[in-house]
C-alpha cells in the first residue's frame, strides 16, 4: 500500500525536493539543487536519486506535493508540471501548498519563543517590489500574500504593534529601509524548502485538501508580461 509523501519545491532558483511517510510524518530524504535554471533538466533526477537512496519507488507514493508560488513564473509551471503528471500517472492526489506559508512555517518552527513574532516571507520581485505576507507563529493569515512596493513605511502599523520577522531572498532590500524600526528583526538564509512543504501537505492530505489535477495552476500572484523585442517589431511593420 502506497504510504509516502513525495513534496516539490521550484518556485526559486532552488530545486528542492523530499519524502516524508504519510502516516509518521518522518521525513525519510531530502535532496536540492542550488543551480539557476536547473529545474528542467534536474528535477526528475532529483525525484528518482531520493527515491533510490530511500529505497523506494514511485508505487510507494501516495501524494504529491508542489509549491504554489508566488515565485518563479517558469520555476512554477516546471514543478506544476511534474506533480501534475507523476499525479495522472499514479492516480494519486495533488496537493498544492503556498510558498509564502510555508517560508514562514519554515521560521517559525526554528525559532524560539515563536510567538514573541509575527513572521513576514518576502520573495523578490525586482526592482524594489516583494511578493509578501504575514502569519503568526501557529500559520493564521494576518496578512495575505501581495504584492508590495518597499518604502520605509512599508508595514508601518504592523511594526508599530508587533515584532515582525522578516526574512527571505526579498527581505535584504528592505532591511536598509527599517532601519530605527525597533520591532523590525532580520533572518538571512531563509530559502524554499521541500521540506517545509511536505510538513504542511502532510495536513492537508489527512484534511482531504487535494487539488483538482487537470485544472490545477500555480499561484503566480501577478499576471505574466511578455514583451516584443524592438528587432521583433520592426520585423513586423515590413
């Protein structure tokens, strides 16, 4: 009988994934790749070396578990992707779990006396824009994934009742604009991690929380731009 958890995280330059047990919630493996532009070629390799060195097959899954972004537009559909088609070839259910969420569970179960904080993932999105969020220490939404332009009045109100702690790939370009905020505190190193949301999809599998499999898509947060390169334009007024 299939019992196992297999979790998949790309939606950063990070290709991250891991096996927990379903019914234990052990994690048996975990394995990542911090190489740009790898997710294509390297995370089916990743998938079936974890599940080699754990002695294991792809029979034993009994889920699959992929970010749901916000991050990388590509990142995301590569992951998606592949859940989606391990899924369909398995018959086994999908389970989709937040970047930001689980960033922030990430934090929050390495921290001590957690609840002295509220706890603030922040993606970079270029330029000085962050796809951002709020929880507690126990993962209730104070504030839901958005988009934000940074400014030193950015969370003002928060930070004026609460200790916040930020962290993330997008939180090092908003520390210099904290800066006098005395409840604003830093983590550096934070990254997405499969680990991460394999915990928090071990939840949601005994919840039934599953995802529709042929219509599942990523939570990009932001619609995607394409633009037309000039030399593409003036090809196109001949």
């Amino acid at each position: 009988m299939p019992t196992l958890l297999l979790s998949l995280e790309t939606s950063s330059p990070i290709c991250s994934v891991a096996l927990h047990e379903l019914g234990s919630g052990n994690l048996l493996g975990q394995s990542e790749l911090r190489l740009e532009k790898s997710h294509s070629s390297h995370l089916s390799v990743l998938i079936n070396q974890l599940l080699d060195n754990t002695g294991h097959a792809l029979a034993d899954l009994a889920a699959v578990a992929v970010s749901d972004g916000p991050g990388s537009y590509t990142g995301l559909r590569i992951g998606a992707a592949a859940a989606k088609g391990l899924c369909y070839a398995l018959d086994i259910p999908l389970l989709a779990v937040g970047t930001l969420p689980s960033l922030a569970h990430q934090v929050a179960s390495s921290t001590a006396w957690p609840e002295q904080f509220l706890y603030c993932p922040m993606l970079d999105a270029r330029r000085q824009e962050v796809y951002a969020a709020l929880y507690t220490h126990t993962g209730q939404e104070v504030l839901a994934p958005t988009p934000l332009i940074l400014n030193p009045d950015t969370l003002a109100e928060q930070l004026t009742h609460h200790s916040v702690l930020f962290f993330g790939s997008g939180a090092a370009k908003f520390q210099p604009l904290a800066a006098g905020k005395p409840r604003a505190a830093f983590r550096a190193g934070v990254a997405p991690s499969a680990v991460a949301v394999g915990e928090l999809a071990l939840a949601a599998y005994h919840r039934q929380e599953f995802r529709d499999v042929a219509y599942y898509e990523p939570f990009y947060l932001k619609e995607v731009y394409t633009t037309t390169s000039k030399s593409e334009m003036v090809r196109g007024e001949k």
